[in-house]
C-alpha cells in the first residue's frame, strides 16, 4: 500500500492541507504515484486516525476550514520501516501491450493510430520532464535529497524515452508489412 507513504512523503518535505497534497501530487509525486483529490484525503483521515499524522493547531476554528498537516514521529518510523524493506519489482502491466496482441489475432484496425497518439503524449511528457530537470536540477546540486530527487526524475525521462524509441521502432515495423 504506497499511498500512504507518498502522502507522508510528502508531508514530511512540507506540511500541507489537503487541496496542497492534491496540487502537489498534480506537480511532481503524481507523475509516478497518482492519487485523486478523494483517495487524498480519505488516506489524510486513516492516517490521522492510525497516529501517524496530525491536523496543526488553528489559529482560530472555523467550521470547514482547511487543516494543515504533518506527519508525527510514528509517521516518521513507518515511512523509514517501509524505504528500508524489500519489496519485488512489479510485473508490467500495459493495455497497450496487450492491445498489440490481440490485434495479432483479430486484425490492426486503428492500431497504427493509437500507436502514434501514444508517441505523441510519450514525446509530450519527455520534453515536460527535460525542462523539469534543466529549470530544477541546474549543476551544482549535489545535496543527497536533490540526487535522489533527481534520479526519480531520471526514471521518468529514462522511460519516455524507451516508450518513444520503442514506439517509433513499432510503427516503422508495421510500415513494412
């Protein structure tokens, strides 16, 4: 269960109300780990409820005023306890994979076209992820927390660009058929 973890992950670099978590996850988490503005706070409220977060004092109570939270110490030593264990990669998963194959068996109808509109949103999200790392990893930043930061963005650059290659490679294959 990992989103609870990105949610104390992400209290834990700033603490946040519940509509700043959802905006976060939109900017930078959720490229990876997606989360909708329900799951969010259902997650704020099972977290609370477990001790692992608490809503910050207000400076005066409002019925339906936005909480802020921040995750307390037991956050802190599940969120350690779960980095430090193993876990196995998961499985790929990709309907588009498995689209590929049953057009092997029922015909290519409209194949060609949804391999080129999923090169577009890949080369589309490559270029947001390269000028994400050019504006935010500029050299010089060699704190450990921006190198980790970094090597996630890296993944996610690593791989739109073998979706992109992989992408162009399909549809030059069924060219030649």
């Amino acid at each position: 269960m990992s989103l609870p973890h990105a949610i104390l992950t992400a209290l834990l670099e700033k603490p946040s109300s519940g509509l700043e978590l959802t905006r976060r996850f939109d900017r930078s988490i959720g490229y990876f780990w997606s989360a909708t503005h329900q799951q969010i706070y259902r997650e704020l409220g099972k977290l609370e409820r477990d001790g692992l977060i608490r809503a910050l004092p207000s400076a005066q109570a409002t019925r339906g005023q936005k909480k802020d939270y921040e995750v307390l110490p037991a956050g802190r030593a599940e969120l350690a306890r779960w980095t430090a264990a193993s876990q196995a990669p998961k499985p790929l998963r990709d309907t588009l994979l498995l689209r590929l194959r049953a057009a092997a068996v029922v015909g290519t109808d409209g194949i060609e076209a949804e391999l080129r509109r999923h090169l577009a949103l890949h080369q589309r999200q490559l270029t947001e992820y390269e000028e994400i790392e050019r504006r935010d990893f500029p050299p010089g930043r060699d704190a450990i927390e921006d190198r980790l930061r970094h090597v996630v963005l890296r993944a996610g650059i690593d791989l739109e660009t073998f979706w992109t290659q992989w992408l162009t490679r399909t549809l030059e294959e069924l060219a030649e058929s």
